[in-house]
C-alpha cells in the first residue's frame, strides 16, 4: 500500500512539475538577438530611438511607436487584449460584430464611405457603422480604402 501510495505521490509531483515547466516555457522565451550600430532614416534623416533596435533571425526589430510616430502615424497600445492600434482604431473583417461597431464616415451629399481623415471628407464627415453604410447603399471609397 505505501508502495504504491509513494508512486502516485511522485508520478503527481513529476506531472506537476512538468506542467509547471510547459507553462513557464509558454509565458518568458528566451531568444539570442544581434546588437548592432543599427541606424535609422526617414525620407533621408536620421532618427534615434529610445530603445536600440536588433536583429533576430535575419529581421531588424524596431519600436512600433518609433516606426508609426516616424511616418505621422498614432499609435495606441491595448494592454488588455494585447492589440497595437496604428493609425485608426478600427478592425477590417467579416465578424459581424466588426461590421457593426466599426465606425466610418459619409457625407452630406456623397454615396461612399471612408475612414476618418480621408481628403473627401474635408466638407462634411458624419460618422456611422460600416454596417449602416453598407445597409444604406454605400460602397467603399477607393482613395482610402475604408473597411
């Protein structure tokens, strides 16, 4: 009895452990980057991050706020659903409840729909879900590609 009391205890103990292992592995990664003099340019000048970036097999890592903010992008990070918006804060994709919440913008007088900051959109910009745009005979416009 002892005996096989004894087995059950260490073969839990060794399950336990394992998962705990697998667990570990699946959170903290350890991975080996190349530091470099890595020098950035945009439209021809240099720009210093404020984290160094770094090779990692055979791609150059960057900052995202450093890339986005370069190119006159926002940028929000989503802390809680682990998301990086770039730009507009909207989602592209065929999930209706996507299509629902998504806001674009139409005009007084237009028959398109278009993302926020579109040059059609100078007059007037009325926001609306992309699914109300579609339901009311909107179709995308073809200069800012809106959802």
């Amino acid at each position: 009895m002892k005996k096989k009391f004894l087995f059950l205890l260490i073969c839990l103990i060794g399950f336990l452990f394992s998962y705990s292992i697998g667990y570990c592995e699946w959170s903290n990664k350890k991975i080996d980057v190349l530091f470099r003099d890595i020098r950035i340019y945009v439209n021809g000048v240099k720009l210093k991050t404020d984290a160094e970036p770094f090779i990692y097999n055979g791609r150059v890592f960057v900052p995202v706020r450093f890339v986005s903010e370069a190119l006159n992008q926002k940028v929000e990070w989503d802390a809680k659903n682990w998301i990086v918006y770039i730009g507009e804060k909207t989602v592209t994709s065929s999930n209706e409840n996507d299509i629902n919440q998504t806001i674009v913008y139409i005009t007084k007088t237009g028959t398109k729909y278009h993302k926020a900051g579109c040059k059609y959109l100078s007059k007037s910009a009325i926001p609306i879900t992309w699914g109300e745009a579609i339901k009311k005979g909107y179709t995308p416009c073809s200069v800012c590609n809106p959802p």
